[in-house]
C-alpha cells in the first residue's frame, strides 16, 4: 500500500544494528501518520515465575498469569452524608472533629455547640476526657473512647483539626486539614476494625476540605496487599488483615457535599492507580503490564487508546527512545490515550511521562550505597501519574479540553545491545545527540515524546505540554521529598500549574529555566550531549528537554524526590487533573510580540 511503502522509505533511512545510532533526514508528517497503523503487535512469551513479558494480544489464560499486576487495590466503602446529628447516629465508629482553642493559653480544647449535645447524650463523658488528658485539638491529636453498649455507639474517636481557619485564608490551609483528618479517621477505622464509621463535621466545612479528607480517607483504607499470601496456608491471616470498613457518613455536610464526594472517590481511585503501578515491582509491572493497563483503562472510561510497538516507533524515527530500549529483553510500549470532552473544546493539552519501568543505569550502572537501584521501579513514577490523570479525567470528564496522554515506556539494562557510553543517537525531530552516560536515558524516552506530542496540534498546536519525570536526584538534593520542581518556558502555563497544585494540596517550586547553562548540553561531535555539569543539573535536564518542544508552551515536573516518601505517594495526578480542569478558562500561550 502507499502508507506502508511510504513507512518502508522511512526505515530503509535507518542503520540495521539494533538502532545504536539512526541517520536519517526528520520525517516527514505523512510517514508520520501513516506509521501508526503499518504494523501488527509483536508477539512474545510469558514467565510466571518472574511476571515477564506477555503479548498485547496473548489468550486470557496467558493474561491470568499477570493478573497480579494488573490488580489495582480497592476498598468497597460506601460514602455518604446523612442528615442524622452525632448525638443520634448509631455503629461501630463516630469520629468529632475537634477544634483548637483561639487562645494559646487554654488548657484544653472546647467542645462545640453540636459536639456539646453529643456530650449531653453521653452523660459528659467527652467533656471529661477532653479535661483529663488535656486534649488540645491541634493537628495530629486523637483520642478513642470505648462506650457501654447503652449508647449505640461502639467508640467515639476525638481528631484534633486546629485552629479555625480565617475568612480570607487560602483554600490550601482547608485542604491541608482535610488530608490530614481524612487520613486520621481512615488510620482509625482499619485499626478499630470497624464496619461502620460517620465523622461529624463542624460548622462552615467547605466543599474543597470535604472532598480533599475523603480522597486521603479511602486512599488510606486501600492496602497494596498484591504480592503478600501468594501460598494456601496464608490465606486466613490475609483474612484477618481484610478491610471491614463498609461505610462512611458526614453528619453537618453542606448542601454541595454529596458532589464532593462523587469527585473525592474518582480522584481518590485514580491516586490509588498510581501508587499501585509505582509499588509494583518491575517483574510485575513491565512495558506490556503498563500498556495492558491504559487499555484497561481507557476502555472502562471511554478514552481512545493506541500503542505503538517497536517497529512502528522506528518508523517514527525515534532513535533516542529506541536507543534506550535496545538493551532490554522486555519490548517497549508507547502508549498514546487521548480524552475528548463531549459539547465544544476550546483548549487541547498533552501530558507525557517517563515511563522507565525499570532503570539499572546501563553501562553506567547504578552501584554503591545510594544509588536506589533497589527502588528503580519507581522510574516510571511519572507516567503513572499520567496514566492516573487519564482514569480521573476519563471518569469525571471535565467540559471544554481535550487531553492527550503520552508515555514511552521501556526498561534500561544492560547487555550486548544496550546503548554505550559515547553512542550518538538521533531523535525524532533530527536533533542528533552524544550519549555521555547511559544512566541519564530519561530524557532520552521523553525527548521522542515530546516531539510526539507536540506534532499532534497540527498547524493550530497544542496549547500546553506538560512532561512529568523522576528525571535527576539534583531535585532532590535542592527541594527534598516534599516539593517538586517546575521549569516552563511560558510564565502563564507556569502560573496555571502552581494554581492548580495549591488547589489539591501537592506542593511544587518554579525553577530557573536558565539559558546560561545552555553551553553545558552542547556536544563538540553532536548537536547535543545528554548530560551538563555537576551544578544545576536538573537545569541542565529541562534545558535538554527544551530542545524538543518547538513553539508549545512546556513545563516540566522533576518529581523524583515527591514519588516515594516510605512507599509511593500518587504525586501528580490532582494536580494535572486540576490543570484539565480549569483549561478551558486559562490562557497558556504568550502574546506573540510584534515584529519590528
């Protein structure tokens, strides 16, 4: 046919040795499209003993195999408010929520007017150990009282919440009260064993801190038991540790709060999404495991999906993607998902992320105390918040944008075909690039990526790029665990990502995207090396990534320090669905300046 000959003239571009180096002129947008329909999915084997690789069209039995790894952890906890008072609700928990006190001085907390007729209903008893324990009511204080069968209520849980907050506080500090009494009663509820549980809200909750404690809530009932009593004999001790929490009610919730929920529960099962692909381990969670799983997905949420294999992605010409992925025995996966809101789209975006599902750092092997090769699964931490975003996006479906989603998934090893230190490989948009050291290959996937993405606006363009990546440890060493960091090269898109993350509680800082370390990716025998100096490396990698965005505004997020705090976190799937979400009145692009 046409398109497969015009593919053909594409490849016959290319060197036949495993794609250590491509030459080849940048292709044309006709080869482009035509490439992603040329060819079949590759068919491989499946171990069950180490996870392995399995075909994208293999039988069920083949997929049962891995089934594991495509489990994603739930709880089947039914959320709802009631308009029943705490003094006569009846179950297993009752959570009040506790305010602390204006004055520092006092010397404990004062019980409200509602939580003072529960106390009435009690015979005082609240009062009484609030006065004798000195509870405060500050964040993170709690207290569980046993009650006699009398009054219906098994144990009434005291939570601290702090301070009210002020009429003109920011919506972060309600946010931040949320996730940490959601996580408190979730915390509660597992090791009380309860099946029931309400929590009675205090007056003037809002919305935002209503939705953002039952997301942290049912994250936190939901344990990644996956890999645990495998074998017969453990299967009541895995019985023992099940959930028992069946319900949950608000007592005191707004008129709005019902919404709230409905949004807490589908932003909370896409966070659950991520942290399960980021927890699962890379024998597990292979490239074909993570494609497996977007179809999944995009199926359940009706988002079009399609996966281009190793063939189709050399046609593409994307020799730095490829370059990576050659060591591997696992084939790679490039994943394309794309959302389309129903009624008119007034803005298109595309979010990419790295996809490594396992990193060993390649002829620069990752060795010594440090180096986190144990944790090399979390690589691909990026793409499962874009994965995650997809689910959330795809369930809640916000009007006005269309997404596209975007990961080039692949593993880095090492072997007689891996890439070497000094190989010259050449991207998709012709850009030919040194490779001084095989360990930084991140940037290589997103790179290919990145052109990907942005050829997908056609003459109109997309109106944001956002990349996500655990892309260097210098992020680390600047921001630490809690803080991610953002380069753009448009203040406006830069802008509408720090709002969109105030307005979920993840935390971000906007770093230097700065063209005075620009000499440091410049290769003396390529048009770019893929690693700078020592100093400001993550400056360095965003730089590098610039290099392969043209026109769109772009940011990047460097979340390696905020993937993993003692186990995955969810980062970033809040905040780039928040983005989606109030695109369509955000403006992203510069005012083009006029030339003189």
């Amino acid at each position: 046919t046409r398109s497969a000959s015009m593919a053909s003239g594409v490849l016959t571009m290319m060197l036949a040795a495993g794609v250590r180096a491509v030459t080849h002129r940048p292709v044309s947008s006709t080869a482009w499209r035509s490439a992603s329909v040329m060819l079949a999915p590759s068919r491989v084997s499946a171990s069950r003993l180490r996870g392995g690789i399995v075909s994208m069209s293999s039988a069920a039995s083949t997929r049962d195999l891995v089934s594991t790894a495509l489990a994603v952890p739930s709880a089947d906890v039914h959320f709802s408010t009631a308009p029943t008072s705490a003094s006569e609700w009846t179950g297993d928990l009752l959570v009040a929520l506790v305010s602390q006190s204006e004055s520092d001085e006092a010397v404990h907390a004062e019980l409200s007017s509602e939580l003072n007729a529960l106390d009435a209903m009690l015979d005082g008893t609240l009062a009484a150990v609030i006065a004798d324990s000195g509870f405060k009511g500050k964040p993170g204080d709690s207290k569980v009282i046993t009650l006699p069968p009398k009054y219906g209520v098994k144990r009434v849980a005291l939570v601290g919440v702090g301070k009210k907050p002020a009429a003109d506080a920011p919506v972060s500090a309600a946010l931040g009260a949320g996730l940490k009494w959601g996580a408190a009663v979730a915390a509660m509820a597992k090791a009380e064993k309860a099946t029931t549980a309400s929590v009675a809200l205090a007056a003037g909750t809002s919305a935002a801190e209503i939705q953002a404690a039952m997301e942290a809530l049912y994250v936190g009932v939901c344990s990644d038991e996956r890999f645990k009593d495998m074998h017969p004999e453990a299967l009541k001790t895995a019985e023992e540790r099940a959930l028992k929490l069946k319900s949950v009610q608000l007592l005191g919730a707004p008129s709005d709060g019902e919404a709230a929920l409905a949004k807490a529960l589908g932003m909370a099962k896409a966070v659950v999404l991520c942290k399960a692909m980021v927890n699962a381990p890379a024998n597990y969670l292979t490239p074909t495991m993570m494609a497996l799983t977007a179809q999944r997905i995009a199926k359940e949420n009706g988002l079009a999906i399609e996966v281009l294999e190793k063939e189709q992605c050399e046609a593409l010409g994307m020799g730095s993607y490829l370059g990576v992925s050659q060591g591997a025995i696992e084939p790679l996966k490039f994943i394309h998902m794309t959302y389309k809101p129903d009624g008119p789209i007034s803005k298109r975006i595309a979010y990419v992320g790295k996809g490594l599902t396992f990193d060993s750092g390649g002829y620069n092997i990752k060795a010594g105390a440090g180096s986190l090769i144990e944790l090399m699964k979390f690589d691909m931490g990026g793409a499962a918040a874009v994965i995650g975003a997809a689910q959330a996006i795809g369930a809640l479906r916000p009007a006005g944008v269309e997404v596209h989603f975007i990961v080039a998934a692949c593993e880095n090893m090492v072997s007689s075909r891996a890439m070497r230190p000094g190989d010259i490989l050449t991207a998709s948009n012709g850009k030919t690039i040194e490779v001084l050291n095989t360990d930084a290959e991140g940037r290589l996937t997103l790179a290919d990526a990145l052109v990907y993405a942005e050829k997908l606006g056609g003459e109109e363009g997309l109106d944001a790029i956002v990349d996500v990546a655990t892309l260097t440890g210098a992020v680390i060493v600047a921001l630490g665990d809690k803080y991610a960091g953002l380069w753009s090269s448009s203040d406006k898109l830069s802008a509408a990502i720090s709002g969109a993350a105030t307005g979920t509680g993840e935390l971000l800082w906007r770093m230097p995207l700065a063209a005075e370390y620009g000499d440091q990716i410049k290769s003396s025998i390529a048009d770019l090396k893929n690693v700078g100096g020592r100093g400001g490396s993550s400056i360095s990698a965003a730089l590098f990534l610039k290099e392969f965005v043209k026109e769109a505004p772009w940011a990047h997020l460097d979340i390696a320090g905020t993937v993993w705090a003692n186990g995955p976190t969810g980062y970033g799937v809040r905040t780039l669905y928040r983005l989606a979400e109030e695109a369509p009145n955000t403006e992203f692009k510069e005012p083009k300046k006029d030339k003189k």
